[in-house]
C-alpha cells in the first residue's frame, strides 16, 4: 500500500464514484472499511495525514464508558461494550484487556463502585474481558505499589479494553485498500461540486504533494472531518448553522516508574463530570484527560498550562511520589468533535453518541462518537448514505471483518506486535539490513526497519507522519523524538527519493511541532 498506488487505483475507477468521504480518521477510515467490505467504490480524502488530528490523540481505551452510567446512558453503554468485543475479536493484535483500578479512601467507594461496576459487566454480557470485583488493600497495593498508601480501604478492579489509536487507524485503512477503495492523504478538499438540482455530486481536490488538482464525481459525499466538520458544511452551504461543540482533552506522558505494573488507576471524579486515568502505555505512564471548551479548532492544538497542572495536580493526590513537570516526557491534545447541546456549555455532560446529518444539498455528516463506536457509527453512515444515493442494498460485512494484520497471538512479536501480522515482514527488513535493526534512540525500541516499513506500506511521507503516528515517538518522548529526527528523515529521504534540501526542510518543520509536545 502506497500513495502511487493509490493515485493510479483513483485514476483507473470509472466515475462517479458510489462513496467519496472527506476525512482520514477513524470516522472516515471506517465508513470507507464499511462500504468498500460490501462493494462499493471508495474514495477517501485526508488533507494531512490519515490520524493528524483526534484520531492519534485518545487516552489510547476501548470502553463502554463508566461514566456515562452516572449520566444514566446505559444504551450508549451497552452499544459501546458491544463494539469493545467486536474489536478485540476482529483486531487482537491491537486491542487488549487492561485491568484497572477505582483506589478506594472512603469506606462507602468499594460497595458504590463495586455495585455500579456489576451493572458495567452485566451490560457487557459475555465477554473476552474480565469480571469486576472488590479486592482488599493489600491485593490493590500489589497491583499498584506506587499507589498513595495512606487511608487506602482497598479498591475496585474492572477491565477495559486497551489500543493503539494511530496503528489501529493505519491498518483500518489498509483494510479498507484491500477490499478495494483508495485512499489519499495529503489531498485536500476545496469545494464541492453540484448537479442542476443544487445537490452536491462530487469534489474538488488539492494534491498537495504534486500540486495537481482532481475533481471527483461521487452518488454521495460524506463529511467524516470530526472537530472539522462545519468548515467543510460551509463548502457545501455557506452560512449553515453550526453543529460542533468543540472540547480539547490533555495528556501528558510520564516515566514507567510511575506506573510500573500493567494494571491502570481511574480516578471516578475530577470535576465537572470528568474522569481521570493513569494507564501503562508502551513503557510509560499515560495521564488523562481534561475537557476544556473551545472557540476554534486546529490540526495541532496546544494544552494550555492550567489542563497540565490539573492533571499533575490529580495524579499526585493518588501516587506515593507526586509527578512534577519536569518528569513529564511528552504531552499532547486532542479536539473532540461532540454535538452541540444549546442547554450547557459544560462539554464534559454533551453526548458522546453520534450524529448522522443530510443538509439540504445532501451532503452526509458523520459527527460525535469515540473510538470505541467507530464501525458502528461506519455502519449508520453507509446504511443512510447507500439509501440516499440509491446504491444496490448490501448487508454489513463489518461485525466479524478481520482488519488487517489480524494475528492472535501477537505478543510473541515483541516490541513489533502492534504490526500483527506483519511483524514479520517488519523484522526481515531489519535482518536483511543490520543497520536497520539497531534502536534509533536509546530510551525507546524504535528501529530503523520500522520507518522503512512505514515509507513503503504504511503511506508515510513526513518525519511528523512517521515519528508521532507509525511509531509513536513523539506521543511518548518528544525529546527522544526530536534526537531520532536526522536518522529518520535520511532513511526517508531514501526511500521516497528526496534531496537534502527536503531533509532539512522537514527537520525544521518536526522541530516546530515537537516543541508543542515539550513543556
């Protein structure tokens, strides 16, 4: 899978096109999973890099949603336990069990917790994931030993689902490739196209790596763009009225020691309806995440210094020793794109649930939603947009489509088994060339192989899209990330044939970005 590739596929297909779908993240990449699985032409457009925005930047969980019971949306649980275990059926080597922990320093936490949690498995019905119990102090300091011990009752273990957003989203595309559709990033949309009716009948596209523009004709374009949506509604119809409420979450990234087991810390409340997490990720302690409302949206958003402190300042309350900023090795935001409630301006009580919407010129908006729900939001989409363009009737194919790089027994790949399948292709590049093998930075297990791997298959073209998507560097050590830098963009310079010039040029552009993710 290659952006060649993909140019060629676009310029073969016979237009119009039966799905054209703006937007490269998990929205986007599952609608086109959905509809290329049951037959349909696709094309999917991403003007940055598939995952450049919300999609790389979750607290890395698949989950129903313990909170949402305490908002009494136990449908929306019971949809998103549903979704948990059809990924973790269809993509095990990307989608684990994590036990987590509620610490418990009140006498009535264990038996309201622990009840509520009972409803949580009940909802979930029969599953791959653990059943929840009340453990004792003793048994909740074995599983946490940095916990704050003092006052400590004991706790509540439940289990969740644990992924890796970005190459989760980067094998949905490939699954997406392998059942027939195209997919471009770097291809941005500038305005839509209409038929005599005023309906829209297609787009037109910016390839921003040759310059070249294409214009697509589609039976129905769908806006999967998240926190983007309302600009690419106002190319279909100036002046429409808003439907995004836009939040951002931090979090920061912090050393193993913080968290050195494989068990997780929620904490049930932190103000304004909020949960907080600390999770083992990859080595290192995940912490987050804040809801912050705000007036615009951007493709990089930067955490303002109260989230940061926020979050320091609650992870601190429950660890022996507190974390300072100076521990912090990486911290990033996301934007969630959620639907706009008039009634409250407190983003953290707006539903996660998604929205289907068809404006009058008949473009289709996918917003709201989590990670968690993503095929099933796909499956919505397809079903409504397949009856607006009048597209043969096809059943979904996606509850029991394995995505690509399925393999059950991933673990044994080791540091590759987030590659699946294709680990093993991953490591005879590294043995095929031993200086591929060698780790790129001293502080992670990145190798050389992998950016190679990256720029052949995985459609990488910039340092950015390698360090902090395919390999997830920057999310886990900007620092390390930025001392990876030169190795990176020379191998990529190789493998995609660009000169010096290009290689300096994107060493000053991943240094501008990096220094978002350093405090």
């Amino acid at each position: 899978m290659n952006r060649d590739e993909m140019l060629a596929r676009i310029a073969r297909q016979p237009q119009p096109w039966d799905l054209a779908i703006i937007g490269g993240g998990a929205t986007g990449a599952g609608i086109a999973v959905d509809a290329a699985a049951r037959g349909y032409s696709v094309v999917l457009l991403e003007q940055s890099d598939f995952g450049k925005g919300t999609s790389s930047r979750s607290t890395k969980l698949i989950h129903g949603g313990v909170r949402y019971m305490r908002q009494g949306n136990l449908s929306l649980v019971k949809e998103g336990l549903q979704e948990r275990s059809r990924l973790r059926r269809n993509a095990p080597h990307l989608v684990t069990s994590l036990p987590l922990i509620i610490p418990a320093y009140d006498w009535w936490e264990r038996p309201w917790y622990g009840t509520g949690l009972k409803l949580y498995d009940l909802l979930g019905g029969r599953t791959e994931f653990g059943r929840s119990r009340i453990i004792s102090r003793e048994e909740t300091m074995r599983a946490l030993p940095t916990l704050q011990p003092n006052r400590l009752k004991g706790g509540v273990l439940y289990y969740d689902g644990q992924f890796d957003d970005a190459r989760l989203l980067i094998h949905l595309v490939w699954t997406a490739f392998e059942h027939g559709a195209a997919l471009l990033n770097y291809a941005r949309v500038s305005s839509m196209s209409k038929n005599t009716t005023g309906l829209v009948d297609g787009v037109v596209v910016q390839d921003l790596e040759s310059g070249r523009e294409l214009r697509l004709s589609a039976r129905v374009v769908v806006n999967a763009t998240g926190a983007f949506a309302d600009q690419v509604r106002e190319l279909a119809a100036p002046g429409i009225e808003r439907m995004i409420a836009p939040s951002q979450g931090t979090h920061v990234v912090l050393p193993r020691e913080f968290l050195p087991g494989d068990t997780a810390i929620m904490v049930p409340r932190v103000g304004d309806g909020r949960v907080m997490f600390a999770i083992p990720w990859r080595a290192h302690t995940l912490v987050g995440t804040t809801d912050t409302p705000i007036a615009a949206v951007s493709l990089d958003p930067r955490p303002v210094n109260e989230e940061v402190e926020s979050i320091l300042s609650t992870v601190g309350r429950y660890l022996k020793r507190p974390a300072a900023r100076t521990d912090v090795l990486s911290v990033f935001t996301g934007i969630r794109p959620l639907v706009s409630a008039r009634t409250t301006r407190v983003t953290a009580a707006l539903s996660r649930d998604h929205t289907i919407d068809v404006d009058p010129s008949g473009l289709v908006t996918t917003i709201g939603g989590k990670w968690t729900t993503y095929r099933r939001m796909a499956e919505d989409t397809v079903d409504r947009a397949a009856a607006l363009g009048r597209l043969p009737q096809r059943a979904c194919a996606t509850t029991s489509l394995r995505v690509h790089g399925y393999d059950s027994d991933a673990a044994r790949h080791g540091e590759l088994r987030t590659f699946g399948a294709d680990a093993q292709a991953v490591a005879a590049l590294a043995s095929e060339d031993r200086s591929l093998a060698e780790p790129l930075h001293r502080e992670l297990s990145v190798i050389g192989a992998e950016v190679v791997w990256a720029a052949r298959f995985e459609m990488a073209r910039t340092v950015e899209d390698v360090l902090a998507r395919r390999v997830r560097a920057l999310f886990l050590n900007a620092r390390a990330a930025l001392d990876m830098a030169p190795k990176v963009a020379a191998i990529l310079a190789r493998e995609l044939g660009r000169e010096p010039a290009w290689e300096r040029e994107q060493l000053a552009a991943f240094s501008t970005i990096a220094e978002t993710y350093i405090l």
